[in-house]
C-alpha cells in the first residue's frame, strides 16, 4: 500500500489529522517518537534532535555541521521505516526529502488563522491582530528553516499533491479526503516507485555513516549503486576518494561505488593567504 506524509504550519493540529488518517487506514503511525530511537543508536541529545528539527540557522544556534548530522540521522531512520509502506508520517520533515516516489502522498494542511492566533505563544489576553503577527513571524522563522536544512520552501504548495485548508473544512473531513485521494490508483505502489524508495532509503543510509568523517559528501543511490560528490584538495583527492569506496563499500546492499572529486577553492584559498 501507499505511504502519507503531513506537513501542517501547527504541530498539533499535524498530529491530530495524522493520528486520526492512520486510524482510518490501518496503517502504522510514525512521528517524533521516533527521535528517542535515533538519540540512542548514536548517543546524541534528543534535544538536539528536536532542535535541527524546530529552529532556523541564527549565529549564536546549532553550528551547521551538527545540523547537517542531526537531519542526517533523522533521514536516515524515517526512511527505513517509509520503505515498509502502510505508514503515515508526521513531524520528521519528511516531506522535503521523500521527493519523487509515486506512491507517496504529501499533504499539506493550513490550519485556520483565528483558531492559531488564539493559540500563539504568549499571546493570552492579546488582540487576535496580536496572535496573527505572531503566526507570519512563525511561517517566516519555518521558511527559513526548510531553506537551510534542505533548500526547500515547505510553503510553496507545489511541493504537495495536496493542500487542504481548515478554514472552513474540520479535521474529520480533512481526513476523509486524504483518506479518498490516497485511494487513488496513481498513489499505489509501482515496481519503479518501490525502487525509487529503496534508493533514497540506501542513499541516506550511507550518508548518514560517512557524514562524521565526511562532512560535505552528496550521495545518490540507484539499484545498488552509489554516486558520491564531494570536495578535497587536489593534492588529497585520491586518498579521500579511496576512503570514501572502502567506506561505502561496506554498508549492505551497495553493490559500486563511483567518487566524484571536485577542487575544494574555498580550503584552497584560505591556505593562500597563511
């Protein structure tokens, strides 16, 4: 069967419709619970989990190295789970990098604006005016943040093959819709969308491993095959690319591994100037 994905500009409301559709479905239920699996396989702070998720780049935040590795590990484990299909996904970002694949559907509901302005943060005993500056300044601050982590506008509704606003449609009918179009025959499960998953499962997989020695490889993944992009010295770019292939080459279901090397100008003008 099909995999859902929900993307909401309030967290709740995310969750509530994604528990409900999951219910209806009888399919399984993935969210931030997943994030105390993924803390503890690589002993790292929940919290910061939580935080490459939530909080856009500032100067005095999370550095981006620990972004990029926080995200990575996040990646990593909800596509391992998206794989087995029969899920519905919310919280993990997934619908910025699940692109491509057939017979996922990527929803995107907008909550209704007074309903959100009631619920700002410290807007309590505020004009609604108040509450709805809060929420733009909120959609600014998640803008920025999907820009950063992925290069990805999440509310560009382009992104979703369907946006439903709650404005004048409650959450039981917006789950009766999504339940409707996810019956469609285009979001079943193809033989190339079930590989087109695979792909993006094993990808992240090996990024996600390589990330700590290597912290600006690229990789794509196709039937087995990994392409990996990065930068080095001229002077370093077949040692790096050796170690890149003995890396990778040892994660399961990698079958070749071909490196591409690219000058690294920005390391290479610093050392000049030394």
């Amino acid at each position: 069967m099909s995999v859902i994905i929900i993307s909401s500009d309030d967290h709740q409301t995310g969750q509530e419709i994604a528990a409900a559709t999951a219910r209806a479905m009888g399919y399984s239920e993935l969210g931030r619970e997943l994030l105390k699996e993924v803390a503890e396989r690589h002993q790292i702070a929940e919290a910061k989990l939580v935080k490459a998720l939530d909080d856009p780049p500032s100067f005095l935040g999370m550095s981006r190295k620990l972004r990029s590795l926080c995200l990575a590990y996040i990646q990593e484990a909800v596509l391992g789970r998206l794989v087995e299909d029969n899920v519905v996904c919310q919280g993990l970002a997934a619908h910025l990098y699940v692109c491509g694949v057939s017979h996922v559907l990527r929803v995107r509901v907008l909550s209704d604006p007074e309903k959100e302005a009631q619920k700002a943060p410290n807007q309590k005993g505020k004009p609604t005016e108040a509450g709805e500056k809060e929420i733009l300044r909120q959609k600014k601050l998640r803008r920025r943040w999907s820009m950063a982590a992925f290069g990805l506008d999440e509310t560009d509704p382009s992104l979703y093959d369907l946006v439903i606003n709650l404005d004048q449609i409650d959450q039981s009918e917006a789950v009766d819709i999504i339940k409707d179009t996810v019956g469609y025959r285009r979001f079943f499960p193809m033989t190339y969308s079930v590989n087109c998953m695979q792909d993006l499962e094993l990808a992240a997989r090996v990024r996600a491993s390589m990330l700590k020695r290597f912290s600006d490889v690229r990789v794509q993944a196709r039937s087995g095959t990994l392409v990996v992009e990065t930068a080095a010295l001229k002077r370093e770019k077949q040692k790096k690319a050796k170690a890149i292939r003995e890396v990778a080459g040892e994660i399961p279901g990698v079958r070749y591994v071909e490196v591409h090397v690219i000058n690294d100008i920005f390391r290479r003008a610093a050392e000049s100037f030394r």
